[in-house]
C-alpha cells in the first residue's frame, strides 16, 4: 500500500513539473529574443554598411577601434545592458549627436589618430543602425514642441 503512495505522490509530482515547464517553454515562446551586441559581428555589420569613401579609407581595426571608444563612451554615462541608467534603472540615458563624435575624436587624437568628423559620424551612424537592426534600441524620445509653437 506504501508504494501506491509513492508513486501516485511521484506522479503527481511530475505531472505539476511538466505543466511548469510546459508554461515557461509558452511564455518564452511568445517573447522576443533579446538583443545581445557581439563585436565582431558589429565592427563586420558597420563596415558592410558604411559609404563607400569611408570603407576606402577606415580598416576594420579601424572600425572596432571606433566602436570600442564608443562603448567606452556608453559607459561612461551609464548606459547599461537593459538601455536605462546604471544609477537610476527608472531612468532613460540618451547619447548621440555631436558629443559622441566629439568624445572619439578627443580620444583619437589622444592615440595618435587622425580620423575625420565625417569618418567617425558614419562609423557612429552604421553603429546606430546595427543596434536598430539587433533591436538593441529602446522607443525615440518624445519630441518636444517648442515655446510658443
């Protein structure tokens, strides 16, 4: 009789795992993948996509190069993995524009470097659009009317 017990408590035990399981495999299933940024894949993805006077010009050690200041970049205003703050995960951190290309010039001259404005936005650009692609990028941010308009 003790083993009755023993085996409907085992299948019973199974039966509530399978429809766990069987749930989170749903859930899962219905979720999109997130985006993970992989290197090489980028720096391959930028320099596939950049115009073709900046491709004549900037090598692929070039673009990883770019791509690495501008993660650094990314860091350093505390954009984390899941595109909000590090300090303040409520929080949405917002980099582009001219301080990013300002910020890889600075360290490309620091190196010795001589890239261009129009090298680096492209580079920045094609990133840009990797991260898109990837679906790496949160939602725009509003656009605010302006005063009076």
């Amino acid at each position: 009789m003790g083993l009755v017990w023993i085996i409907l408590a085992l299948a019973v035990v199974l039966l509530i795992a399978a429809v766990v399981v069987g749930r989170e495999t749903d859930r899962l299933a219905g979720a999109p993948p997130r985006p993970v940024f992989d290197l090489d894949e980028a720096v391959a993805w930028v320099a596939r996509h950049l115009p073709f006077e900046v491709s004549a010009q900037l090598s692929h050690d070039d673009v990883r190069q770019i791509l690495r200041w501008n993660l650094d970049y990314f860091r350093s205003k505390g954009v984390t993995g899941n595109g909000s703050s590090a300090s303040s995960p409520a929080t949405d951190v917002v980099v582009g524009g001219g301080e990013t290309v300002d910020n890889v010039l600075a360290r490309a001259r620091t190196a010795g470097l001589d890239y261009t404005a129009p090298q680096v936005h492209a580079v920045l650009d094609a990133q840009m659009a990797y991260l898109e692609a990837i679906g790496a990028l949160g939602p725009a941010p509003p656009r605010e009317d302006p005063p009076g308009g």
